[in-house]
C-alpha cells in the first residue's frame, strides 16, 4: 500500500530468456549450469560459464555474452557432471543490452538438459 491508500501495480518484467521462450513452446524452466564453447575459423575456443534457463529434449536456452550468430555450433557442457552435447543457434533474443541464445541439439534428444529444478 502507499501513503494514500493506493495499492501499486507492479508488473514482473520478463527476462530475455523468457522473451525467447515463448517461441519454444515445448520447453519448460529448468537450472542447468554449463559451460558454453564455440570456435571461430576451427582455431579460436571462445568459452564461458552460463545456466541454461529452459529446455525441451531438442532446444536449450540460455544467456551468453559470446558473439554468437545464427548458425554457430557449440558445445554444451553441463557443470560439473561433464556430460556433453554438440547444437548449433537457432535463435537469439536481444533485450536491455542482454542476449539469450536458443541452440537445437544435433544428436537428437538430450536428456539431461531436461532435469528440472
């Protein structure tokens, strides 16, 4: 309540991930600690620590400070269990200076990226 009576209607702002997942309908949230690895020109191992923040058994989505494109391929490593898993971009969603990356998996379903929290 505020000091005239009045109650303020506060509207809970989506995430950029959230933003992106409205396209992948299938997935639901889930927490799961990665590492995210992309090469440039076959040489270059650009890398960094993230969580992806939904999935399905054929998408993961996550947010990344990478300069990932449309296309790129990636690993997938989840922390620390080190299992593993190949995706290229499907989609990326940009939002207040933010940047939430869709990725297919290319081996097919991933079961453990589903794991929910």
């Amino acid at each position: 309540m505020g000091r005239n009576g009045s109650s303020e209607l506060v509207s809970k702002e989506k995430s950029c991930a959230e933003r992106l997942a409205r396209f992948f309908p299938q997935a639901g949230a889930v927490r799961v600690p990665v590492h995210v690895t992309s090469s440039r020109n076959g040489v270059t191992n650009l890398r960094e620590a993230t969580v992806v923040e939904y999935s399905s058994a054929h998408h993961a989505i996550f947010i990344s400070t990478l300069p990932l494109e449309f296309g790129d391929r990636i690993r997938l490593e989840a922390r620390p269990q080190g299992s593993q898993t190949e995706a290229t971009v499907d989609a990326l969603q940009y939002h207040e200076g933010r940047k939430a990356v869709a990725v297919r998996f290319l081996q097919g379903a991933c079961d453990w990226m589903t794991k929910r929290p």
